[in-house]
C-alpha cells in the first residue's frame, strides 16, 4: 500500500472524525498513519488512545469493503490495544 497517509486522507474526507472521541494510530506494515478527532491525519508516530496493528493485504481488504474491521480482530488479522471503543469507530473512514 503506497503512501497510506493519503489514502485514509482520501476516504476520511468530509467525515465527521470527532465522533472517535480520540486518537487513533494505524500500524500497516511499516507504515503508521496518526488520526486525530479534529480530522488531522499524518504520519507521526505518537502515543495514541487506540492503537491498531494489522498487514497490508488485510487492511487492503477492509478499505475495499471486502472485510470488515471486526471480522479482521475476530479472525486475528487485526491487533487492538488501548480503547475498544474507538477502534470500532474506525469503520466510518477506512472502509466503504
């Protein structure tokens, strides 16, 4: 997945990121990309409120809306550690 920093930019556009309620912070591979409940979207490695780890290929899958996030946790192939909450909130931006 080249630059995904851009492409969460892409599908969050115009959504309402506040509803989050917090920080969120993609682990893809060797990538991280950094969201922020006033729609801020960067590449920073920083301390997060959920922070959510997963491979290329699974993380391709749910923003092609041929996964879901919660099928992706349930069969292993996403890692969430900090709020549970947030991480389910996610769906709204990463996929279809």
């Amino acid at each position: 997945m080249d630059n995904l920093v851009e492409l969460i930019q892409t599908n969050a556009e115009g959504k309402d990121l506040s509803v989050l309620g917090g920080t969120v912070k993609l682990v893809v591979d060797d990538q991280v990309v950094f969201v922020k409940p006033d729609g801020e979207i960067s590449g920073s490695d920083e301390e997060a409120d959920c922070t959510m780890t997963i491979d290329s290929e699974t993380m391709q899958s749910i923003m092609n809306g041929e996964t879901s996030g919660q099928a992706a946790f349930m069969t292993g192939k996403l890692k969430v550690s900090g709020d549970m909450g947030i991480a389910l909130k996610t769906q709204s931006f990463l996929g279809k």
